[in-house]
C-alpha cells in the first residue's frame, strides 16, 4: 500500500474515533432532557448516576450553594471579584469528574454574579447593583472570562448558563405578565443603559469568546427567564453558538409554595390570572399560548427550535394538580422539539419540587432523615417522576 494512502486512511480513522470538542454546539442539534441541580453540596458521581437513570443527558448546575473560601462560591466577593479562588475551581471540577464519569452533561449556571448576589440566601437583601453600574458588568465580564479559561476543554460542560433569572427590568414600571408590544416599548426606552439585557450579554459573551471560541453559552431572557420576556429582543444575539433559555412556572400562583396554603387551593386547569393585560382560565390551550412565544421571537429572528431551551420548569410536589399540569408543559415542549430540564433533582436543602417523594411524603420525615444522615431510607417511588420519564423517551 502506497505510504501515502495509508496515512490517509489512518488520518480518516482517527477523525473518526476522536470525540468532538468537548463544548461543541452538535450536543443540542437534538432535544436533550435534563434536570436541574441546586444542591447546598456537592454533588457525587451516584447522585449523577441517579439522575441518568431517569433518562436525562444533561443537569443545569449552580455551585452558587457550596461553602468555598470566601463569602461567595467561585467569586469570591461579589462586591469586588478579582480572581476565582483556586480552591473553589478544584471543588467545582471533581464535581465536573463525577458528572462526566456517570454520563452526563453539564451547563454551568452562577446564582451570583458580581453586583448580583442571590437574595433567596438567608440574610441576603435583593441585590440589583449588576443593573445600575456597568463596573459589576466588566467584572462580570472577567469572571465567565476567567471560568471559561479554566473549564474550556473539561468534557463534561456543554454550556456556560451566564446568569440565572436576571431581572434588569425591576422597578421600571413593567409588569412581569405585559403583552409584546408593552415589552417592546419598555425596551427602546431603556436600550443602551445598564438595564439593556442583551447588551449586558454582548459584552460578556465577547469576554468568553477571547479564551473559549467553542462553548455554547446559554442566555435567560429577562423577568425571572419569563417565557414572553425574549420578545422585547430586537434581534439574536451575534454569537451564532447561544442557546436562549426561559423558565416555566406559570401560573406561578398555583405552581407556587403558598398555593399549598390556600384554602382550597388554586387549581389546574381553571386557575384564573392576568396574562397579557387580560384574564385567562389556565388549562392546556394557554399553556399552549404562553411556550408559544418564545418559539415565536425565536422564528421571527432565525433561531433554531433547537437553540431554545426550558430551562427549569416545575410545581410544588404536594399541589394537587401538579400531575395535570407536568403533563400539559412537557407534551407542548416535546411538540415544539425544545430542550427541557426539570426542577429539580434531589436538592438537599429543599424537597418541595423533588419529584421522587410521593405527594404525601412528609416534608418533615425528608429533612429529619436527611439531618440524621439516613437519606437512603427517603421512598423515592413518588408518581410525579414517571410522568417526566415518560416524557424524556417522547
């Protein structure tokens, strides 16, 4: 055989043998489902093995939780970042480890940001900084820079999730439920200040861009990731390798915690709220309206379906309609062909969304065995988690 066409066919072979780059985009040409994780610790290899034999592919992970060095996880001060802290970084990569040992991918999500640190954290006020001064936006800028420098080729990360439900518009006079054109209208009066979402985005994606051509970066719209908040988007962001992601709790006052102590209850379908400037009777066909939208601004803009994720969605296990309403979001997800993950997976500070506990699985009887260190003995056989199986094998 001519040396030649042998190094050719050895070229060949190896190309074909040798795995994509470890971020490329090809990961989401097909839907993926997944789950979320908002542990307070790390998570191990079992509780990626766990959540694969669920069927997902992927978990949107935040570290935010974890005790590192300093105040806050990865950034040190979200007051000030100057650097990651190294020992946060290995932490944060032995969980990457795991995750990829057990067979799944992972997007990275931050709940702080400088300037943005997460309010739900006991003892911590709202935090708005990130939308008043564009120091916490170049900050901002050099962490994901800085993160994306040290998990670039990790072969577990299929997305940098670069903030996690930004809410830019808060105090401004726009209702988190506004039709389009309200939205639309807040916007050009707001573009180019430190309130302008997409502009925030630019900057820090380019930032990325300069250490890390390859990774999909991954965008929540506006409002808390509200489903309808992409619409005040003249345009698809410029990096051709965005995912666009929103969330999907609504109607939140049933979804919600307090809906539990309502007497009786708010319930699916047939809750009544305000959406759009006017009043609908929730059931499938405005759900069906509401995941419209951001597949509409996605083909309006020449965004792929493929491009768009859910990326949490959920109601609290023990409502009584949580079933009828799981089923009605992720057959309209699967119909449209989006990517989805669930809210969320085996937290260990919160069993409220944990779909694995029966309805009437105590709450108390979940946190005492967890304290005593016996979360083995918690009954993971609820009915909630075999609907999204179901839905993840569409």
């Amino acid at each position: 055989m001519k040396s030649w066409f042998l190094a050719m066919v050895m070229a060949l072979t190896l190309a074909a043998t040798v795995p994509a780059h470890a971020g490329d985009i090809a990961f989401w040409d097909k839907p993926q489902y997944g789950g979320n994780s908002f542990n307070e610790t790390p998570p191990d290899e079992a509780y990626f093995e766990a959540l694969k034999a669920t069927g997902a592919t992927w978990v949107r992970l935040t570290p935010t939780k974890w005790k590192g060095a300093s105040r806050d996880f990865l950034i040190g001060s979200a007051d000030d970042y100057q650097a990651i802290p190294s020992g946060d970084l290995a932490i944060l990569i032995k969980c990457l480890d795991a995750a990829q040992a057990a067979g799944i991918k992972v997007v990275i999500v931050p709940l702080n940001l400088p300037g943005n640190r997460w309010s739900p954290q006991k003892g911590i006020k709202a935090d708005d900084r990130l939308w008043a001064d564009r120091k916490y936006w170049q900050q901002s800028a050099a962490f994901w820079r800085d993160l994306a420098t040290a998990l670039k080729d990790h072969p577990a990360v299929v997305g940098y999730n670069l903030i996690n439900e930004p809410t830019p518009e808060k105090g401004l006079g726009l209702d988190e439920q506004a039709d389009a054109e309200t939205r639309q209208a807040w916007y050009a009066k707001y573009q180019g200040t430190t309130h302008d979402l997409p502009a925030f985005y630019e900057q820090v994606i380019a930032a990325v861009r300069t250490v890390d051509p390859n990774t999909p970066i991954m965008v929540d719209g506006g409002w808390y990731a509200n489903g309808w908040s992409f619409s005040y988007w003249p345009k698809a962001l410029s990096d051709t390798k965005v995912l666009y992601s929103f969330h999907m709790y609504e109607p939140y006052e049933a979804t919600s915690g307090p809906n539990i102590k309502r007497k009786p209850q708010l319930r699916y379908p047939g809750v009544e709220t305000s959406l759009g400037g006017e009043k609908v009777k929730w059931d499938k066909t405005v759900v069906e309206r509401f995941l419209t939208g951001p597949f509409d601004w996605a083909n309006t803009h020449g965004v792929p379906v493929n491009r768009m994720v859910a990326g949490e969605l959920g109601c609290v296990r023990v409502w009584a309609d949580c079933g009828a309403y799981l089923n009605d979001v992720l057959d309209t997800l699967n119909a449209h062909g989006s990517h989805w993950a669930f809210y969320s997976f085996r937290e260990d500070g919160w069993e409220a969304m944990d779909y694995e506990l029966a309805p009437d699985f105590p709450a108390g009887q979940f946190y005492h065995l967890s304290e005593q260190g016996k979360t083995a003995q918690i009954k993971r056989d609820g009915p909630l988690m075999h609907i999204i199986e179901a839905h993840m094998k569409p």
